[in-house]
C-alpha cells in the first residue's frame, strides 16, 4: 500500500515574525510547508532552512492570490498571518490611505486567500484555518482605530467561516496575541526602531515562537476538535491597553 503523503500547510506572513516561527512550528510537527510574503527571498531562505517551499504572495492582489492558488492543488492547513499596523493616529487625524491599507492586508487579504484555497482545502484531507488576529479584534484603544477596526472585521470573518464552514468538517480557530515582539511595531511606526522598542520597554513581551507553538498546537487536536478562539498575552498585560512594567 502506497504510503500517504505529508499533510500540507500554507502560511501567509511567513517571511517575518509569527508566519515564520509557525513555518518552523509545523515543519518541525512533520507539515510540509508553504512559506508565502511579499518578500520572495526571505521565505525562500525559510523554506530551504525547513525543506519547505516559498511563494511570493500579496494579500491585497487578487491576481497574486490566484497565483499562489494555482500551484496549491490539496491543503490540510492554512495560516493567515499576513497583517499588522499602520501609525497610531486617533480618529480626530485618521489618515484614509493608511485605513484602507490595514483593511486591505487585516481583512480583505484574509477573505482574498480563503476564498481561493477553499477548493484546495476541500481536496485535502481534515482541513483547518488559522486566523491570527489581535486583542485588538476585541477591545479598543486610543489612537489603535485603524488597527481595531480591521482586526474586529477578521474577528467577524473567523466568526463567519465558523458558522458556514460548519457542514464542511473544515475546522477554523482564531489565535489572538497580545504584545509579540516582532517587527509589527517597526513597521508600525515606519522603522523608528527607537518608538518601536519603546512597547516592550519593562516588560517582558510573547516572542513569535509563543503563538507559532499556540497555533500548532490548535491544528494537532483530535479532528473532532475545534480549538475556536485562544487568545495569548504575556504575563505582564492585562489587557489591549493595560500593562505592568517595572521601568
Ligand atoms: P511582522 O513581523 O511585521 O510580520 C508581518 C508579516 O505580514 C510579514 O511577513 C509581512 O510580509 C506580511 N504581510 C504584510 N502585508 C502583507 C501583504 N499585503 N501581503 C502578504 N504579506 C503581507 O508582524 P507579526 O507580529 O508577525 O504579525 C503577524 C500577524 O500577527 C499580523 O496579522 C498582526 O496584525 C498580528 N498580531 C501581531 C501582534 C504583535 O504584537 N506583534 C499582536 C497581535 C496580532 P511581507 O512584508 O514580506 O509581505
């Protein structure tokens, strides 16, 4: 009997941060790996460290999406960790460019990608999808409007797909992190790394490999089990806003 190949996983966000450590996460769980992200050469260097393969994707060019879609026949897993932040700014001086941006990535990119690789999700074999989302996608914060906003829009498309996924078996979970040291601030902040070191000042922040192993923990249950929404924060926050630091 010929033997049954590897379950395959996908992950969007894979050339920086929580996508990257999940690549490891499940690469190391026994997943072949898809590492896709704008940045080509930084998921290939991934991939060939993991024995995976990389693709250039962005989540908010349909045709780049269809593209990844056309070489991924059968998926087993699907990571949505492409997203983040842009500025800090309130309401009062909200600027449209950056919204639509962070709508774009945060929400469009998931429905973008999910929508896509549905098919290939249903060839495969017990198929399941991460959503990293954000205490943002449940609190609210001064100045985070753009960010909350976007990151409830993919609480509500986890929610969604919960709901019309239900007949399918097709397990979907929803990992919300609080503060993860990555380069979410720096880019957050337009490389001010002096703004972006100053979140995690005093505090002991998540690193990327806390959520990846939350993440791959989630896709490892029995197939009987939904882990439908986990949220992770460090030890030293309570909540989106309040923090204990000792400097
Ligand atoms: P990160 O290190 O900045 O990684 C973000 C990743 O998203 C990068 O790989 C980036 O790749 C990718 N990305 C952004 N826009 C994209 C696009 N249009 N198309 C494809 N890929 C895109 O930050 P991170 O902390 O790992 O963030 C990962 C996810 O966790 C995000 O959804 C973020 O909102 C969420 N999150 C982060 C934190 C935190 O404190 N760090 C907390 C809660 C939730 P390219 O630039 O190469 O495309």
């Amino acid at each position: 009997m010929s033997e049954q190949r590897p379950q395959l996983a996908l992950v969007t966000g894979a050339s920086s941060g929580i996508g990257e450590a999940t690549v490891r996460a499940l690469a190391a769980q026994g997943f072949e790996t898809i590492a896709a992200a704008r940045r080509l050469e930084r998921c290939e260097r991934l991939a060939a460290e993991v024995g995976g393969r990389a693709l250039r994707l962005d989540v908010t060019d349909t045709d780049s999406v269809a593209a990844l879609a056309a070489e991924v026949d059968e998926l087993e897993v699907l990571v949505h960790s492409a997203g983040g932040a842009l500025g800090l700014e309130r309401v009062a001086e909200a600027d449209d460019d950056r919204w639509l941006e962070m709508y774009e990535s945060n929400v469009l990119g998931v429905v973008r990608v999910t929508r896509a690789l549905l098919p290939a999700l249903r060839r495969g074999r017990d198929a399941r999808i991460v959503i990293v989302g954000s205490v943002a996608g449940v609190e609210a914060y001064e100045g985070g409007g753009g960010y909350t906003a976007a990151k409830h829009g993919a609480h509500a498309i986890a929610q969604t797909l919960r709901l019309e996924l239900l007949a399918d078996g097709i397990r979907v979970t929803e990992v919300a992190p609080g503060l993860v040291e990555t380069e979410f601030s720096l880019v957050r902040f337009d490389g001010d790394a002096e703004r972006a070191a100053d979140v995690y000042r005093g505090l002991e922040p998540l690193r990327a490999a806390d959520v990846a192993e939350l993440i791959a923990f989630c896709v490892s249950r029995a197939p009987h089990v939904d882990i439908d929404y986990a949220a992770i924060k460090p030890t030293a926050q309570a909540t989106a806003k309040i923090y204990h630091r000792d400097r």
